[in-house]
C-alpha cells in the first residue's frame, strides 16, 4: 500500500535509493517533435485511459466524438495552480517564497485566459467572484508549502511531455508534473493534486496516472523510478508509492489490454455507459442512455484509426481532483 505521511517534509537531492534497472526493452522514445512510426496505429494517454475505465461512453465522448466541455472552476484552479508551481522554479531557489508564488497567481492566470479564452466565460463581469478564486488558487500554494521546500529542490524536468512505443502499435505519451533526479540517478515522479486526498481504498486510482508515467520512463530510460509522490495540496498530505519492475511489467498488459478493448469498442462503435457517482460531474448526461439522453451519430472518416489519436495539447485539467 502506498505509504501515507501528513504534513512531511522532503528533502530533495539526497534521495537514498538504488537505481533499478531494466532488463533490455525494445520500446521506442518519441523526442518532442518526431515523426510517429509508421507502425503505430493509436495513442493512449493516463486521461483517456481513466475515461475508458470509468466510463467507455465517457472516453468516446472525449477522444472520439470530441465534445466540446466547459472548464470548470476546479479545473481552472488545478491549472493555475500548476502553472505557478512551474514558474516559481524559474526563480532562484532562494527567490522560492510563498509571497512568491502568490505574487505568480495574478499574471499567470491572465496568461492562461489570454491562451484559453474560454476561462475568462467562468467569472463575466463578477470581480468578487474572480478575487475568491485567484485567492483560493493562493491558499493552495501554502498548502504545498507545507509538505515540500522549494528552496532545496532543482527539479530535472517540469511539464514535460514523455513518450513511448509499447507494443509496436501503440503510442502511450503524458505530461510530468515534475520529475526529481537524485545524485545516483534514482526518479521520483511528482504528480500535484488539488483536491482532498481520497481514502486509502482509492488510492489505486490516483496512483494509475503516475504509473502511467512510471511506465513510460522505464521504456526508455531502463530505469524504475523509484518513488512515485502524490502531492495533495488541499490537505497537505504526502502519498508516496514504490513500484518494481515486475509490476510495471503488469501494468503495461493492463495498458495493451485497455487499448484492444478501446479498438474492439470502436469498431463495434460500441462504447456503453458505466453510471457511477462520478456521473454528477459528467458535462454530457444530456447525450447519455443512462439519463435518457441519446449519444450523437458514431463519427465516420476515412481512417477510423484517427479516433483513437489523442493528440490534444494540455489545455486545463480533466479533473476535479487535480
């Protein structure tokens, strides 16, 4: 189980564990801007692999009908939040202040909303309103001041895109939020959250993202990283989990499996709904069967193959809890 810690500390540069090796793998790195091998039919990011398990109809909504959703304010907050933590490590470490990064909050979400129009629609004309999320964004930021010390921290990679052909057919590929390296080489993954730290019984399902990444990093790099830290914010709790060559040797079946589901799905163009509670938050129970709704027609091209691409940028954050 993952090993749960409030309010700690960490202590960057002086991760004391092992480098853990690969044995030879064959799965091939994409450098930012390469071309994709002829022989890859699909993408699958950690996002639309979660949509897929939680709900098929959910996935085909985003990856393959690809409707359009209103960013909520919680997603709005979650990528602010990520994006001043990005920038306040453009600082020096000593300018790595929590009067810095609330000093970031302001520009950095005028920065957004001029790249993202759509942002400025969740507070038209409500100067009040926009004050209490800018300084929600703000109280976040001491939250993450609380587990980490950015003073002490020079992170290898931030918002970084990290790719891989597994498979041969299949592209898996997401975004860092930040990765450590250790004097000996070793990885932690660092995935930030601004929600409430879920209960240890759905742990698995934050952890799947970062061992997304894990994943990715050990096909090409022939190292398992060797912490995979969950930041929750909200809470200032630490969740830290140490995966192992084997399991990762398991999850990547799971990711293939996952993937032949998604392809049997679409060319069945049957993706079902999976009602849960998660349906509250849903942008499409309009169009869902589930709520009387009824889904739009099965998109049709010339090459059905493209539906499976997840080629979006990295817009706002696809949920509430990060």
């Amino acid at each position: 189980m993952p090993r749960r810690r409030r309010r700690s500390r960490c202590h960057p540069g002086a991760l004391p564990f092992p480098v853990m090796t690969a044995d030879p793998v064959t799965a091939q790195q994409l450098s930012p801007g390469a071309e994709v091998p002829a022989t890859v039919r699909a993408s699958l990011s950690p996002s639309r692999a979660a949509d897929f398990k939680t709900c098929p109809l959910l996935y085909r909504f985003r990856s393959i009908d690809r409707l359009p959703e209103q960013p909520t304010v919680e997603q709005a907050r979650g990528t602010l939040v990520h994006a001043v933590l990005e920038r306040l490590f453009d600082l020096s470490p000593a300018g790595r202040t929590p009067r810095a990064a609330s000093d970031l909050v302001a520009p950095q979400w005028e920065r957004l909303v001029a790249e993202q129009p759509e942002l400025a629609a969740l507070f038209t004309d409500d100067g009040e309103a926009r004050s209490a999320f800018l300084r929600s964004a703000a109280g976040l930021l001491q939250g993450y001041f609380t587990v980490e010390d950015p003073r002490r921290l020079e992170p290898a990679e931030r918002e970084s895109l990290i790719s891989a052909v597994v498979d041969e057919e299949l592209l898996i590929r997401g975004y860092l939020d930040r990765l450590d390296v250790a004097p000996d080489g070793a990885l932690r993954v660092v995935d930030y959250k601004t929600g409430g730290a879920p209960r240890e019984a759905f742990e698995a399902r934050a952890l799947f993202q970062l061992k997304f990444y894990a994943l990715v990093l050990w096909r090409t790099r022939g190292v398992v990283p060797r912490v995979l830290r969950l930041l929750y914010l909200k809470d200032a709790e630490v969740c830290d989990y140490t995966p192992d060559a084997d399991e990762l040797v398991r999850f990547e079946r799971t990711v293939v499996a996952l993937w032949r589901a998604i392809e049997a799905a679409t060319a069945a163009q049957d993706f079902r709904p999976r009602p849960s509670r998660l349906c509250d938050w849903c942008s499409h129970q309009r169009l869902c069967p589930s709520f009387g709704g009824t889904p739009p027609p099965f998109p049709v091209g010339p090459n059905p193959a493209d539906s499976l691409r997840d080629s979006r940028s990295r817009p706002v954050r696809p949920g509430t809890d990060e």
